[in-house]
C-alpha cells in the first residue's frame, strides 16, 4: 500500500529580507551622501611654516658644453632584466 505524505512548504522569510536590502540601501545612501557634502566644501589652505623663502635670480639663456659627473653612495638597479632559465632540468656533467 502507498502513503502518500503531504509535507508543508518551509516559511519564507521574505519580511527579513526586504528590511535586511532596505537598511543596506539607506546605510549606502547616508555614506554617498556625507561623501557628497565632505566634497562639496573648499578645503583649507595649509598654513604658513614661517621658513623664508629662497631668492631667485634670473640670466639670459645661453648654449653650453657642460661635463657632468654624479658621485654618491647608493646602488643600481637595471630598467629591464631578463631571467634566463634552463630547458633541461638535471646536473650539469661537462662544459
């Protein structure tokens, strides 16, 4: 004999999440918002430090061969470098 058993859809929670997608949406909005007005005031000039400032002099432009020479401690590093690699993987036996 069959029995047939009628089993009840589990409760959607449909309430939980529409007001879980409305407080995402508002909290986005406050944060776009207060974005909105932080960036809409002029900022602020840094202030003065007080240091004086450097003179500047001024000479008529004129060509020139001028010999340069750097000193300084430091190292150097290469623009473009290339890895080379080997195609047979193993010991080397002779050259």
């Amino acid at each position: 004999m069959t029995t047939i058993r009628i089993i009840s859809d589990p409760p959607k929670h449909r309430r939980s999440a529409v007001a879980a997608a409305v407080i995402v949406l508002v909290v986005a909005g406050l944060a776009a918002a207060s974005f909105w007005v932080a960036g809409s005031e002029p900022t602020a000039a840094a202030p003065a430090t007080g240091a004086p400032s450097v003179p500047v002099q001024i000479a008529a432009p004129s060509i020139e061969e001028v010999s340069i020479y750097l000193y300084g401690l430091g190292t150097v590093q290469a623009n473009y470098t290339v890895n080379i690699t080997t195609r047979v993987d193993g010991e080397l036996q002779s050259v």
